[in-house]
C-alpha cells in the first residue's frame, strides 16, 4: 500500500503541476501543448530542476533563481491539493464513489476522480484569475451528460429522477442568469451562470440544491469575515467559484445527510 500510495503522491503532483500550466495558458491565451515555463516576472525559461513539483519551490525558498522575486504560492497549493485528491481517493473515495453495477464498479470512481481534479482546475482558476475556464466547464458538463445518460441507460437512475437532475439543472443555471443581468453583472460572473449548469448535472436531483445553498452560505460567511478583517472592502467583488466548488465537494460527501437532516426539521 506504501509503495502505491507514494506514486499516487507523485503522479498527482505532476499532475497539479500540468493543471498550473493549463490555468495560467490559458488565462493568458498562451498554449499549454507547446513552450517550456518561464518565470513571470523575468520571463527566463525555467531549468528542468527548477521545475520539479513542491521540491523546487522550497529549494529555492519560493523564489525565481534568476531574478530572486518570489514566486506564487499557488504552485505548491495546486500541486499539494491534486496529490491530496489521489490519496483520498485511493484510500476513501474509490469505495465511497463505487457501486457495483457494471460497468460502473470501475468507471464511477474513475468520474469522480476526473471531475475531481476539473474542479480544483476551476477552483484555483477562479481564485486566481476571477475566470473560469470554458474549456473545463465544456468537458465537465459533457462528462455529467454522459454520467446521467449511462446510469439512466443502465437502469441505475431512475426516469423520474434523469429529467428532474436535467430540469433542476437548468432552472439552477437560468436563476443564476438571472441574478447575473438583476445585479448588471456585478454580483457574479458569467462563468458562474455557465458553472451551476454541470454542477446540477453532477450533484443530481435534489442534492444540487444543497450544494447552491451550502455555496452561497459559505460565500456569505467568507465575504463577512474578509470585510471585519479588512482583507475587503463593502461592495467589492469576490469569486463565487471556489464556493461553488466548496460547497459542491461538501454535498457530494454529506449531501444526503445534511438533506435528511433538513427535513426531520420540517
């Protein structure tokens, strides 16, 4: 099990890494295919051993060897969070995520894993750069088409349940529009509006309702704590993304439990 989980660290600190690039690309409409990674600030092309996921980073106490200026910390935090991911995975989330209906025994967790890793891509996008990318939303919301296909063809989702996931979904992603035009575009991006859409798909019917709720607690929260501590001003914009994420991971682990818990309330 050492010997695995050690590799499942490593792949998915490269993996991390290649994520890094694939935001930063194309943030700035540069090619993640081709080109070698430059230092932002002096724009020198960074050694191979320079390069090395974490370790470089604290090798070189965070800071470009050439030009000495400091170097983000959301390299080692993309990194350390999608190695983070694979253990959890292993260790956890491949029994958690897996039902036994084949195909589905192995190609579950394999989803999960997947859309796992697209959202920390949108998480960190967001955070960082206030955008989140069309390129990921369009494979994560053909990624949860197809999810909700094959269960429904496979008789694992009920009909019932397939056209309330789609309709959820969708009503979800036109309230979100329409917040988006009430607040001229103020109160959120529409890279938000475009996000809820796979992440109905994804959470399912009801689940996805507890996911938008738990985001939108959190954000609240966040956003009060920023203005006490003075991190942010009143009226001043923060991502919704990363508490879409939040709040989606959240419900995908405890999402029937925090449903039932509301309804014994009623």
């Amino acid at each position: 099990m050492f010997v695995i989980i050690l590799f499942l660290i490593l792949f998915g600190l490269v993996i991390g890494s290649f994520l890094h690039v694939l935001i930063y690309r194309t943030v700035h409409d540069e090619s993640y295919v081709t080109g070698r990674s430059k230092c932002p600030h002096c724009k020198k092309l960074i050694r191979w051993y320079d390069n090395i996921p974490v370790v470089s980073f604290f090798l070189l106490s965070g800071m470009c060897r050439n030009c000495k200026k400091p170097i983000s910390w959301d390299y080692p935090a993309i990194e350390m969070m999608t190695a983070g991911l694979f253990v959890w995975w292993y260790l956890i989330g491949f029994t958690f995520f897996r039902l036994s209906t084949q195909p589905f025994s192995l190609l579950q967790p394999a989803f999960w894993l997947f859309v796992g890793v697209c959202l920390i891509s949108i998480f960190f996008a967001d955070l960082l750069y206030g955008i989140i990318p069309d390129s990921v939303l369009t494979v994560l919301t053909g990624l949860g088409l197809l999810y909700r296909i094959m269960l429904y063809m496979f008789h694992v989702m009920r009909p019932v349940d397939f056209w309330l996931t789609l309709a959820g979904a969708t009503v979800s992603s036109l309230m979100f529009l329409g917040l988006w035009i009430a607040t001229k575009k103020r109160g959120m991006g529409l890279g938000d509006v475009k996000f809820v859409f796979p992440l109905g798909l994804i959470l399912g019917w009801p689940n996805m309702f507890v996911g938008l709720f738990l985001s939108f607690v959190i954000g609240a929260v966040t956003g009060v704590a920023l203005i006490a501590f003075k991190k942010k001003k009143f009226r001043q914009t923060v991502p919704f993304g990363p508490f879409l994420v939040v709040g989606s991971a959240i419900t995908l682990v405890f999402g029937d439990k925090i449903l039932q818990w509301y309804l014994s309330l009623l």
